[in-house]
C-alpha cells in the first residue's frame, strides 16, 4: 500500500472519529453541546498535531526513537510554574483566573527555559546532543522534586485546583486560547515548510548533512527550539502528556516506511488525533469521567516505552 493511500485510510478514520465524538449521545439543547464538543476537538487537534511534529523533528537530530522533547523537563517546568503560582499567590490569584496570563506565564517559562538551557550548552558549538539530553533529564529530576516539596507544602484545598491543571485534560479548554496557539502552530509549520528537504537530509548523520550543504549546528538549534515552542504550546494549552509523542511518532515511522519528513509528521499528526480523539469518546462515554485521558495514554505509553527499550536492545545485542 502506498503512503498516500496510508494517508488517506488514516484522515478518513480520523474524520470518522470526529464525526462520533460531535454526534454521538447529545444529551439536552444540540446547539449547546455540539458547539463544546467541537471546542475539545480543534484542542485536540493543536496539541496532538503539535506534539508529533515536535516529536518527530526532536527525534530527527538526536537519531534516538525513544527520546522526545519531554526529557528536556520542558513538562516539568510547566508542573514548577502551576505550583509556585499556587503556592505563592493562591488559587484566587489573577495569575490562575486570567487564562490568558496563566497560559502565557507558562508558554514564556517554558520557552526560555529550553532557551537558556540550549544557549549555555550551544554557546561554544562543541558540546554533543547527548549532553543537552543527560542535562535535561536531570533537570527535569531536580525540578520534579521541586514540585513535590512545594506540593507538600500547600493547603489540601488548594492543591486539589492544582492537580486539575497538572493533569491533560480537554473537558476545560478555553475557546479564546485556542486561537492564540493555532496562530503559534501556524508560524511553526510556515517555517517548517522551509526546513523539510533540509531535515530529511538530516536524517542521514551529521557528517552525511555538511557534506551536502546543511549548517547542522544552527539547524540543531532551531529545531530545538522549534521543538520546544510547540511543546510548551500544547502543555500550557491543555497540560503534560508524557508518553504521548513516544506513541504517535514511533506508530508513524513503522506505518509509513520512508525518509520524507513531510509523510512522517502528517502521518504523526494524524495517529494523534485519532488516538486523542477516540480515547477522549473512551474516557466520557465508556469510563464516564472518572479518569482522565492522560492517565490513559501514560499507562499505554510506558508499556509501550518499555517494549521499545527491550526491543532496541535485543536488536543491539
């Protein structure tokens, strides 16, 4: 089967399942839930498109189809940025009722994280990827630990508003904010569709990219922060899914057997809607609510991270 026939078959599940997700068991006034429900599906749609290309291009220089932007601790600071508003200003605070502010603090947090941590790694060109990973995973450690000691801390009142911001959830998404990061989702692919032929080059090495033309360390550079943004985008917008990005690229590189980038990131972006939009149909109308989405696809995730890990070493051995 080709890869456009692959696409294809994929948009025409996707758009089934959005069509039972819209229709399927409205119960009270039809122009009251059908509008809400469409507001969770174009949420979806930014964060599981968001993170798949972020993942697919991450894991695109690190030559790694295990590791995601998630190890930066970019998740993590979103956990310290929720938590020190709380703990600090409370859950009355403008910082927690504005959403715009809330979703900002947390986006700009995030992004000059990541920022600070590539410039100081990046600054002399010498350092390897691996660095940057190692550095972020324990960062992502030290800030976790954080977070737990400030959550230790805080009134139990107050920490149950808090863990409903620290779980994905797309039953409270703001309609206002979904423009804000579709317009960021829209800069990125515009500049990602410079970028593509480059990156598919880059899928051949370092050394394979300079000797065709490619300046990799400023290219490593830009998409890791492109990578970054569009984290942060989706985290702020509706909270960490850990695993999730793991599962949709790694679905696409064994469904679509090809280099292009172009085929890979549609392909991600597609299994990410399905998966989000049909677990979220799962968790209100078979569980009826009483877990999340994210508890879900962390649990699936992890299995499936595990397989990945003991596959790769069998295939080392």
């Amino acid at each position: 089967m080709r890869n456009s026939t692959k696409l294809i078959l994929l948009f025409i599940l996707v758009l089934i399942s959005v069509l039972l997700y819209g229709f399927y068991d409205i119960k009270g006034g039809f122009d009251y839930a059908f509008p809400r429900r469409m507001i969770r599906v174009a949420a979806m749609v930014i964060t599981g498109v968001a993170i798949s290309y972020a993942t697919v291009v991450f894991q695109t220089i690190t030559h790694n189809r295990i590791l995601t932007p998630s190890v930066m601790g970019i998740g993590s600071m979103y956990e310290v940025v929720q938590t020190v508003i709380y703990f600090f200003a409370g859950s009355m605070s403008i910082w927690i009722v504005n959403k715009y502010l809330n979703f900002g603090a947390a986006l700009v947090a995030m992004v000059i994280f990541a920022l600070l941590l590539y410039r100081f790694l990046f600054r002399a060109d010498k350092y390897p990827i691996y660095l940057l990973l190692l550095i972020g995973m324990i960062i992502g450690t030290l800030l976790g630990s954080l977070v737990t000691f400030l959550q230790v801390l805080i009134d139990p009142v107050e920490y149950l508003g808090l863990q409903s911001l620290l779980f994905a959830s797309f039953t409270k998404v703001k309609a206002e904010l979904l423009y804000i990061a579709f317009g960021i989702l829209l800069v990125s692919f515009i500049y990602g569709s410079f970028i593509m032929k480059k990156l598919d080059v880059m899928s051949l090495g370092r050394e394979n990219a300079i000797n065709l033309g490619i300046n990799y360390d400023r290219m490593v550079m830009n998409i890791l922060i492109l990578s970054s943004v569009l984290i942060a985008t989706s985290t702020a917008l509706v909270g960490s899914i850990t695993f999730f990005g793991l599962i949709v690229a790694n679905l696409s590189y064994q469904f679509f057997v090809t280099y292009k980038h172009s085929v890979l990131i549609i392909g991600a972006s597609l299994f990410s809607i399905l998966a989000l939009v049909g677990g979220q149909f799962l968790v209100e109308h078979v569980l009826e609510l009483r877990t999340t989405i994210s508890v879900i696809i962390n649990f699936v995730g992890g299995i499936y991270f595990i397989y990945l890990l003991l596959k790769e070493s069998r295939d080392t051995a």
